[in-house]
C-alpha cells in the first residue's frame, strides 16, 4: 500500500503570513491615490461639460 504524498510548488505558507498579505492587499486596495482622485475629478468635470455644450446647441 502506498502513502499519499502531497507535492506543491510552491512552498508551504504559514498561516500568519497568508494573514499578513492579505491585510496588505486589502489595504492597497482601500484607498484611491491623490492622482487617481485627480484624474477622476477631471474626468467627472469633462463629463459634465459636455451636457453643457449639449444645452447650448
């Protein structure tokens, strides 16, 4: 009879460390950057802009 042996590539992870990359995903994910706010506001403004040149013609 043959034993079941687990093989994997990567190697073992400790649950501590799962935990820890996932707090640090989560909190790259929680906040927008300065520029991307930027950007969007710029956006949101052309976006509105153009409704008022729809009015206009």
């Amino acid at each position: 009879m043959t034993g079941r042996m687990a093989h994997s590539c990567a190697p073992e992870a400790r649950s501590t460390d799962i935990r820890d990359n996932a707090r640090a995903r989560a909190g790259a994910i929680g906040e927008p950057s300065p520029e991307l706010l930027d950007r969007a506001l710029a956006g949101w403004e052309r976006f509105l802009d153009g409704f008022e040149g729809a009015d206009a013609a």
